[in-house]
C-alpha cells in the first residue's frame, strides 16, 4: 500500500507538551551522510555525559562503546517502515532499548487474548484507554540462552490503532526503560489525516487485577 492509499500516513504524532524525558533518543530516518555523520557527533556527548564516564563496576564507558550503539540504532531505523524510532538509554552504561510507534489498522491487529503475557489496563492523557502486554520469553543468542522481555501498549478507537513498544531485552533495561514509558505516552497527542484527534476506547480483552505500574520490576 503506498502513502497516497494509506491515511495515516497522513496522521501526524508529537507530544503535546514539555516532557523530560533523559535517554530517549529520537533516531531520524532518510539522512544524507554528513547530516547523519553531524548527528551522530551531536548526540554522543550528550549520552556521555549522561551515562557518565563508568558503570557500577567500575568498567569505562567509552566514546566508542556509545558512538557504536548510537551508530546501530540509526542503521536500524533505515530499514524500519515504524513511524517513529526511538533509542532508549535507561542506565549509566553504555546499554540501550529500542522503542518503536506505529500505526495500524485495528483488524490488522492480532487477538491479544491469544498472546503470551500479561496484559493490564493502560491510559494515555491526550489519546485514551488502552491495552498494555508484557512478555518474558527466553531466547537462544550468541551467548546461549538469555531471558528477554518486551512490553506492547495498545490505543484503538476500532477502526485505527497507535502501537508503542519495546523491543526484547533483557528485562532489567526494560524495567529501567518503563519508568520514562509513562511519562512518554502522557505527552503523546495524535492528530489524524482529516484533523481530527485520535481518541481510543477501551480494550475488550482480559487484563489483570493489579495494576501494571505497581509490579515491582516494571514489567511481567
């Protein structure tokens, strides 16, 4: 399907308001190489600065180490089709997250009740209700097995849906990544093709009694 036959790609997304949100990195897409290259020198001293110049173990944190991780997520939003891309550094190490926002048409979505996870009611300020599922599976790496976790918040209004979710990681960055998540989906505001305001309803599917912000680690 292209643009022109696709209404959101007419949708615009921003935040509604002034956020803090230290470690989420906005990776643009369709740069030029020296704008990339400019970019890149941009963001790198802002990350080191944040991360600091070691980790709890007293293990360095590097230019190099931040500049390959950064220059990773930019590779990966050039060949990703989501609306917006964003690489999350949650801890003082050179570690991060990859969050993604899509749009979608809700009958293209899958039967929540079918996946894996748990699921609890979630809310944005300025979009509505919404589903949240979160996941731990383990995975076979290079390193052998390793527990992941991946986290998906759902706002549908029926007929379109926005989709914000985390790549699998390991689940202490995830955890960490949440504590910004929140503060992130509060700010989001959705206007769609025809100028209206993207408004969800709430989730029919199965959720959990407790409430997803009071797990201990973030996520389930």
């Amino acid at each position: 399907m292209s643009d022109a036959e696709d209404p959101t790609s007419q949708w615009e997304v921003q935040l509604a308001e002034d956020v803090d949100l230290p470690g989420w990195v906005w990776l643009p897409d369709e740069l030029a190489p020296e704008e990339r290259s400019a970019y890149v020198d941009e963001v790198v001293p802002a990350l080191q600065d944040l991360i600091g110049t070691h980790q709890a173990d007293g293990t360095p944190n590097t230019e190099v180490d931040i500049r390959a991780i950064l220059e990773a997520g930019l590779d990966a939003r050039a060949k990703s089709n989501s609306y917006a891309m964003y690489q999350v550094w949650p801890v003082r190490a050179p570690a991060a997250v990859m969050c993604h926002l899509n749009r979608a048409a809700t009958e293209d979505l899958p039967e929540w009740d079918d996946i894996d996870g748990r699921r609890f009611a979630a809310k944005a300020r300025y979009i509505g209700p919404g589903l949240q599922i979160s996941s731990r599976f383990t995975a076979d790496t290079d390193q052998g097995p390793a527990e992941l976790a991946t986290v998906y918040f759902v706002f549908a209004d029926g007929h379109d849906s926005v989709v914000v979710h985390l790549e699998p990681s390991v689940p202490q960055l995830v955890a960490h990544t949440m504590m910004g998540m929140g503060l992130y989906l509060n700010a989001l505001n959705v206007t769609k093709a025809d100028g209206s305001t993207f408004t969800s309803v709430a989730s029919d599917a199965t959720v959990a009694d407790d409430d997803w912000l009071s797990d201990a680690d973030g996520v389930s």
